[in-house]
C-alpha cells in the first residue's frame, strides 16, 4: 500500500533519506517489517523511533504502590461514568459544592496524555469525590479519607502533568529532533535535582503535593522512598528509550554560522560546501529571521 501510494504520487524512493515509525515488531521486524522493505528500496534511508512514542513508554512505569492508587483512580471514575444517572447526580454535587468541573475523565491506554488529566481531574474533585462516595460506593470512599493515599494521588497528578507538559513540547510542525533531545535531556536533569530536593524535605516542585502535606500538615517521609525510587526508575526508563540524545556534533545544524568546522564531523566535500554557506552573509541574515527549521529547506 505504501508503495503503491509513492508510485501514485510519483515519488521516489531515492529521494527518501529517513523514516519514522512506533518500533512495532511489524514495522521494524527484520524479514518481512516495513521498514526493511523500505531499505530494499534505499538502503540509505534511516530508521528511527518515534520521540514521542519513546517518551510514553518510559512514561509508563510505575511502582506497585503507586500503581495500586491508579486503580483506585480509574475505578472511581468508572463507577462515577457508568452510568448517566451517577454522572448527572455527580455533576449536581459538583455545582452544589462550587467547583471549577463538573465531571471527570475517562483513562486511555492508547492516549498518551490522558492519565495525566484523569488524575489532575480527580484531585481537582477529591473532596466532591468523596462525599459522592461516601453515599454511592463506601468502600472506593475510604481511600478518599486516606490522606497518605491522597498524598499519593497529588504527586502522581504532579508528576504526570510533568510528563505531559514534556510530550506537548516535543510536538509541533517545527519540532527537531535536536531541540527533542534537548528537552529529554533538560526533564532528566530535573529529576536529578528534584531527587535531591526530596532527600532534603523540599516538594515545591510538586504543587498540588506540596499544597497538599502544608495543608495537612503532613511531612514527606512517609512517602520519600516511593517517591525517590519512582523518579530514579522513570530516569533510568529515559536513559534507556533515549540513548542517543547527543546532538553536540549537530550543532552546525542549529547555527552553521558559528559552530566549529573541525567538530562537524563531515566529510571533505560537506565541510567545504559548509564554509562557503557559512561565509554567506545574506544567507545568515536569513538564517536569523527563519531559525534553522525554516532556513534549511530553502538554503541552495
């Protein structure tokens, strides 16, 4: 089908230098995926994996404890969703009680940032949660009036409002994978910082965790290990989905006007062709109004 569509087009193959895919074994499979198929074609082209893909499967993880308090989320909100009558009753209690929504979110597993949202959503509504609960479904009320599982609840709905506010930047038409691996890089060097906040009983990073043991009048050591070894673990899922975000010997590619020619990496001819571009001072008044997304595609 997809070379049927290049043909149709009157496209070809040779001019294709990269494709990028899920990692799926049916796409990647070294027999009979797409993208063998594809390099039978051109055996030049590049395969890679999907940044954001990549980012939601390190996203992925979670300990048993605070897995545990997922469940718990997504079987509220199911009882809640279940049927229109509790959802209508559910959004009255809401009104009646004068919060900012009125009903909650269905999880997703094939939507990236949609356990973010269900958990921020349920934190927002804990409290017309629990009196909802209270009546309807005693025994999901009782983890409401737990305040160290609420604990729980508010850094996983810090934590994945992290992760989605990661993804979201990732994304756009003028997205590059450098400016991606600088993201990935900058989230991994905050959860180092943010480790060593937590070892010293800092949580400002976390808001709603943070508002929520002031609150109370809670401290974090209860929680501290399951916290630390979750973001350890989520950094070692990062390093592990993201073992090429050196993009240092690209960095021609972000600014060919001021980078180290020695440094490129590129072949005799290239780096030739580089210098000249390079030494082209319209070309770098125009660099400096597109930025290299835009620059690129047209520099002759």
């Amino acid at each position: 089908m997809l070379d049927t569509f290049m043909v149709e087009e009157q496209l070809s193959w040779e001019k294709c230098v990269s494709v990028c895919t899920d990692g799926a074994a049916a796409v990647t499979g070294h027999r009979r995926g797409v993208v063998t198929r594809i390099k039978a074609a051109n055996p030049k082209i590049a395969a890679t994996h999907c940044m954001l893909h990549r980012q939601a499967l390190a996203s992925k993880s979670v300990p048993p404890d605070l897995h545990n308090v997922l469940e718990v989320v997504v079987a509220a909100v199911n009882f809640v969703k279940s049927r229109s009558l509790k959802s209508r009753l559910f959004a009255k209690l809401c009104t009646e009680m004068g919060a900012a929504h009125d009903r909650l979110l269905f999880h997703s597993e094939v939507r990236w940032l949609s356990r973010g949202k269900v958990l921020e959503r349920v934190f927002e509504l804990r409290r017309e949660l629990h009196e909802f609960l209270k009546e309807h479904k005693p025994d999901l009320e009782l983890f409401f009036s737990d305040q160290q599982w609420m604990a729980k609840l508010a850094y996983l709905a810090d934590i994945f409002s992290c992760l989605n506010g990661l993804n979201l930047s990732i994304q756009g038409c003028y997205s590059t994978i450098l400016e991606a691996s600088d993201k990935i890089n900058a989230f991994r060097r905050k959860i180092d910082l943010w480790v060593h906040k937590l070892q010293r009983g800092i949580t400002d990073m976390f808001p709603n965790l943070s508002e929520f043991l002031d609150t109370n009048g809670m401290g974090v050591d209860f929680m501290l290990n399951t916290i630390t070894s979750h973001l350890i673990s989520l950094n070692e899922h990062f390093s592990h989905c993201f073992p090429d975000t050196d993009m240092e010997k690209y960095d021609w590619v972000r600014d060919p006007f001021s980078c180290d020619m020695i440094a490129s990496g590129l072949s005799g001819k290239a780096e030739d062709e580089l210098l000249e571009l390079s030494s082209d001072c319209t070309l770098r008044m125009r660099f400096n109004q597109q930025g290299p997304a835009e620059f690129w595609p047209t520099a002759e």
